[in-house]
C-alpha cells in the first residue's frame, strides 16, 4: 500500500553492443515506478525540465504511476545522460552527464503523499535523502539506494541516513568502498552494524545478497539470453522488490527472500529492451509465469 | 556406487591475500577425490613421482579413497604447480609449473575398476580422457572437465570427447571460449548442442549455470567470509556434485540440482583452509548442517 519513490527522471542516449537508442526515458525513478506498479500503486517524486517530452507522461500514465509529485520546472532543462556498454554488458562508461534540475532543489512532496508507508529513496545526495524522509511520518518501511560518488564525498551524511533506514540497496563494489572489505559476507554484516536492518548487495546477471538481522538470502538473476539494455537493471530490481513488500505488507524474512527473487524476475524482463520498452509490453501474469520459472531453477530434489 | 576420477595429483606451492603454503598436497584428481568420499566410495587412477611424501598418501587413507590406481612411478617426478591468487582471491597467476609425470604415460587402470559406473575425468588432454572412458564398459554417468589449453590446442578432439559425455563442466570464460558467444545461456545452449547431455558453467563465488536438455538451474555458491585458499575449489565442487549422484543413483533434474549445492556446500569448506586442511577436519553432518543452511537461504515465503 501507498509506495512512493523518489529519485531521477531523465532523458537518456545508450549504446550497448545490441545497438543504440537515443533520447529515451530513463532515471532511477523511472525503472523503479514501472516495475512496481505491477505490485502496487506508486507515487513519485521527481523534477523535469520544460524539455521533457510530452510522450514520456504517456509512459507513466500507462503504468499508472501518480505523477502528482512530478514536477515540470520552467525554465530548467531535464537530467540527461549518455553512455556506453562494454562487450561484457556489465561494465559501462558514462559519455556525457547533465544533471540539470537535478542539481537544483528537490520537489515539493504533495499533500496527499503524506500517508505513503512504503519509501524508496533512488540514488540522489544523503543528505537530499534525509530531508525526504522526514515528510513521511506514517513510514513503515524506508529502503535507500546509494552510490560511489556519495559515499566518497558525502560519507558522514550516508552514515547518518544509515540509522534512519530500514533497508540499503548497493552494489558489490560500492559495498567494498563503503566497509573497506574485500569480501561479500563481511561487506554485508558490516553495513548491517552501520544501523539499517538488511542490506541488498547486488551482483549483476549474479544475482544478490541479502544480509538481514535475522538472517541471509543469495539469489540468482534469472537469466537472460538476449540482453539488448542493462539500464536500469537495479532500479527495476528495486522496484519489483518494493512493489511486492508494499502489496504484501510482510516485511518477515521469507517474504523478502520472494521479494528479491521477484525484482530478479522484473529485471530481467527490463534489459530485454531499451528503456522501458520490454515493461510497457508485458503484464503481471508474464512476471508471474517466469517467476515460476525461476522457483523451477532452484527446484532440488528433497 | 562405484565412483573413479582420474586427473592430477600434486604437490602445489600456494600464495593467497590469507597467507602461504609450500608443497603441500593439491591436483584435481585430490581435491575430487576428498570432496566425493563424503558421500561415497572413490577409486581414483593418476600417477605421482618418486618423491611423493608418504604423509601425502595417509591424506587419501583418512578419506577412504581406494589407491590402487595410483602409481608411483619409479624414475619420475610429481606434478607441481605455483599459484599466487589476487586480492579479489578469484583471479590467480601460475608462477611455476612442472608437468614431469603428468607429461608420460597415463598409469594403468586396475581391472578391479572395470565395472565403475559413475566417471569423472578432471582436466587433462581430451584424447587421454577419450581413451581412459572407453576403459569403463559398465559406465553409467561420464562428465569430464576441461581448460582453455585444450579448447585451443586439442580442439577436435574436445569436441570429439563431448559426443561420448554426459556432462561437461568448465568456467564461465572457457565456456565463452569454447563457444564464441559472450552470453552465459547462449553459451550453455551452444554446448549442450554440441553432444553432452548437460554443462555446469562454474562462475566460482558468484555460483553456477546447469543447462540441461530437460532443464535448466541456476544456483549461489554458499557465501563465505573468510576465504583462505580458492584452490580445489572447482574440483571439491564436482566432487561434491558426483559423489552425491553415485551415492543417489538418481540422475533426474531435481536431484542433479541438489548435487550442484552439495557441491557448492563441499567447496565452501574446502576454500576456508589451504589443501585439504579443511575437509580433513569435517564429517558428513557438517555438510548437512551448511546445506541446510544453503537451502534457508533460498527459502521462500509461498
């Protein structure tokens, strides 16, 4: 129920070794909001710049996501970014950044946005992060993504969000630079000791790690042949994880584990095509019948 | 019932971010082996030099393993290798390697060995692996191992190999080799196309693929938070994974599934002391105890 995310809408050029798609939509919030609203309802918060086209509203209109917290700002220019895919499909370089009205301040939070229970904090300033979170009071869970660039240069303001929130989502190497460890299972437990109750350390087409108070999960990705757009892989991860706690409303261990291995499903369906073109196509009752396929994949005789 | 392995036995020199250890006991046929005889008889054939240490030989007494084809070859030198593992202790470099007996002739097989039903042949040239399975006419399940050297240098005979196997298990980097994709389930596909009934791609701390003709798994490696030395790793995982298949007898999907995380149970041992310091000092119930642990890991709530 009334999951709200907050984090980068933007306009984005890839070029992976599958081809290349200019000016499409992108962001963190973006992927985030289309994979859960397969869950849920979703709310965003996010700004744009008079640039943004009118074709990308059509895009969360078909999601379905409530766009009362988007924001247009005149006379600023949307968050862009171009950039470029290795052969692996996993390593990347960024061509170009523009953050635009990213870089100035956040959106009024609406009103009506008040009751949200269910925050996902896309990767933007701690600080930034901190701020948002305090206009939720009815908040039941608070799960935040970060990034190198952060942890470097904001470093005690990530360790002051670290107390405030339930779950961090990150990647492995962003999890060595964090803790300073070279190895997954102490990375983990040390950021659990940094405050929150479970980390996501995710690993790409390896799956992730789940380190929680009570307990641990290591999942798979499930697998996908023909990779055409690793964008926003992890934020679809998120967002199907999210989407399907906030429509569960179990937050225990088990239901976590379900959790993960549903946003695997979801970002899997979302690097078959560029920006949201794979999501746009598909419906619940597809997330469903590959996550069958995944239970089938650790199916192990008793 | 009734499982042989046939591959290397060493004397290795090993240098790790843990620390170091010289001459001690190592090869793919030992670390196998050890793995295996957790959950079944082994027979192993291989060939060792005069200067084999006789305390090297009471390791395979503590596990059990039936030495009757192991020679030690009068006039000869044993196998030894050099390794220095990187930071990230999955890379390594081999600083030395001296082939000596590994180089001659393969050792005879017993004839008290002619009914095993369950092959392993670890890695060494695939014309030697083609002549020692057509030694076992009782043969009920063959997988073999293979390397980058012999995808290059013996490739027709590889592929030769692979019509008359069951199974073949390699790395992620040889399957890509091996098949010119750089997509794990292209390349999996790829070599079940060309004549093996199943492939286990190794993708060490980050798990494995099984692509098999009526299926497919994908699973963790057991997380593990103090890595000592990765060596064997590879070797105690097929061990593992065949030893539970011989001791079962069950060659179905599922239980080819269960056998993967016993062998990925078995290696998380084996990495956690140099040689076989580890497995030495475990009993079976250990290895029930952290799969059950395994399995918690993916447990999922309904």
């Amino acid at each position: 129920m009334s999951l709200i995310v907050t984090g980068s809408i933007g306009i984005d050029t890839v070029i992976t070794p599958a081809g290349r798609a200019d000016k499409i939509l992108g962001g963190s919030c973006t992927y985030f909001a289309a994979a859960a609203s397969f869950f849920t309802a979703v709310r965003i918060v996010g700004a744009v710049g008079e640039d943004f086209p009118r074709e990308f509203l059509k895009v969360f209109e078909h999601f379905k996501v409530d766009t009362a917290g988007l924001e247009i700002r005149k006379g600023a220019k949307t968050f862009s970014w171009t950039g470029k895919y290795h052969d692996n499909m996993n390593d990347r370089d960024t061509l170009e950044v523009q953050p635009n009205v990213l870089a100035e301040a956040l959106p009024p939070v609406p009103g009506t946005y008040r009751d949200s229970q269910y925050i996902f904090l896309a990767n933007t300033h701690p600080g930034a992060q901190m701020e948002l979170l305090s206009q939720f009071p009815s908040r039941k869970l608070v799960v935040a993504d970060t990034m190198d660039l952060w942890i470097k240069t904001a470093n005690a303001e990530l360790l002051a969000l670290l107390k405030q929130i339930d779950g961090l989502v990150l990647n492995d190497s962003e999890a060595y630079l964090l803790t300073g460890e070279k190895n997954l299972v102490k990375a983990a437990r040390k950021v659990v000791g940094m405050g929150p109750k479970f980390v996501v350390i995710k690993k790409g087409e390896h799956g992730c790690l789940l380190e929680h108070r009570e307990g641990r999960a290591m999942l798979p990705a499930f697998p996908i042949a023909e990779v055409i757009d690793p964008t926003g892989a992890g934020d679809s991860f998120a967002g199907g994880m999210m989407g399907h706690l906030a429509a569960s409303g179990d937050l225990g261990l088990a239901n976590l584990r379900k959790a993960l291995a549903l946003g695997a499903v979801v970002a899997s369906f979302n690097v078959e095509a560029f920006s949201l073109g794979k999501l746009e196509k598909i419906k619940r009752a597809d997330i469903d019948e590959r996550f069958g396929q995944y239970l089938q994949m650790l199916a192990m005789a008793g």
